[in-house]
C-alpha cells in the first residue's frame, strides 16, 4: 500500500473578504496564524483584483505567514493574474489559483476578452 500525501486548502480568508462586513487585519492574521498552527498546507489567502483593500490584506498576510503556501484568486484575465502576481511579492511559498467560470455570461466575456488580446 502506498501513502498519499492530502494537503488541506483552506478559502477561509479569501471568502472573509467577499462577506458584506469584512474582516478587520487583526481577525485576519489572527485566522491565519492559527490555520498556520494547525498544518494547514495552502492558504487562499485573497482575491487580490476585487478591491485595494482585499490586495492590502494579502500583502498584510504575507508579511507574518511564512511557512504555507499562500495563494491568490484571480479570473482568467490577464490584469487579474498580474494583480495577483503583484500582491504575492516576497511571499515564500506563493501560488495564483486561476478560475474560470463556467455560466453562458461567464463564458462569454472569458472569449471576448481572450479576442481583445490577440488569442
């Protein structure tokens, strides 16, 4: 028998933001240091093109998480995957995690902005 390695992949923090009262920066490092404490493997940590103070709250996060990976949400468009890759500078362990929705309107606007830059 094999052992398989699970990694935990927590959206705790990047959720918090999008609620109608965001987290404070202090309940925000208070969550991520204790998922830190408790082995949680990768942090999804914010969605970093939604607003300036969700970007602040990744760069905040950065500054006192170390060991995770700390990853950032962004839509399959190109000024989302540089916001993200703009907010995880000086992270140890970064990672961007890409999604594209899938609704008739999501789908839509994914091919008319793909067309717009040239693919």
């Amino acid at each position: 028998m094999t052992s398989r390695k699970i990694d935990v992949f927590d959206t705790m923090l990047r959720d918090g933001q999008q609620a109608s009262h965001p987290m404070s920066r202090e309940v925000e490092i208070s969550i991520a240091r204790a998922l830190d404490d408790l082995g949680v493997d990768i942090l999804e940590i914010g969605f970093a093109q939604s607003s300036g103070g969700d970007f602040q709250g990744i760069r905040n996060i950065i500054q006192e998480i170390k060991r995770p990976v700390l990853c950032v949400l962004a839509r399959s468009k190109i000024e989302d995957v540089e916001a993200a890759a703009r907010s995880l500078n000086g992270a140890q362990h970064p990672r961007i995690h890409v999604f594209i929705g899938a609704s008739d309107i999501h789908l839509l606007t994914i091919q008319r902005d793909w067309l717009l830059c040239g693919f």
